[in-house]
C-alpha cells in the first residue's frame, strides 16, 4: 500500500510558492520514485534590466572584442561576468 500524499496547496504568486517550497518537503507531496523528467524547451532566464555606469575607454574596448567575436557587447559582458563569477563560486 503506498503512502497518501497531501495535497499541494493553490498558490496566490510565485513568490508564494518559492517561500513553501522553501519550508516543506516535497516528498510529503510528490512520489518522486514515479516522477518523469519534464522538458522545457521555451524558457528563458528571467532577466533583470540594469544600469552600469563604465568608463568609455573600458566600454570602446569592450565593444571592439564584441566586434572581432561578432557578438553584441551587452552579451560578451554577461559572458564574461558569468566566467569570472563562476570561477569566484568555484573557491568557496
């Protein structure tokens, strides 16, 4: 006989939903032992609009190693800030 499972509760946000899912465990509301993978194909990353203030001679030369790369500068600058944190992540 397998273990009833509580039901999942109807959520008003998500930030509703990330703060329950953050204080109980799932396994008292999902059989994870017959889950299937599920596949995402459409979702994207939220993204958060900044504004960064950088010296123009640092920028101009930003925007020549977009150039050689054949990218756009505002994409070589989140890659090479998603290098440089990932290897800070690595050290603790």
């Amino acid at each position: 006989m397998q273990n009833k499972k509580k039901k999942i509760p109807k959520f008003k946000s998500e930030v509703e939903e990330q703060e329950f899912w953050a204080t109980y465990d799932s396994t008292e509301y999902v059989e994870w032992g017959t889950a299937g993978k599920a596949l995402f194909p459409d979702l994207k990353p939220t993204m958060k609009t900044i504004s960064l203030r950088l010296p123009e001679p640092m920028l101009n030369n930003l925007k020549v190693l977009a150039n050689e790369r054949d990218v756009p500068y505002q994409s070589l600058l989140k890659m090479f800030l998603k290098e440089r944190l990932d290897k800070e992540l690595q050290k603790t």
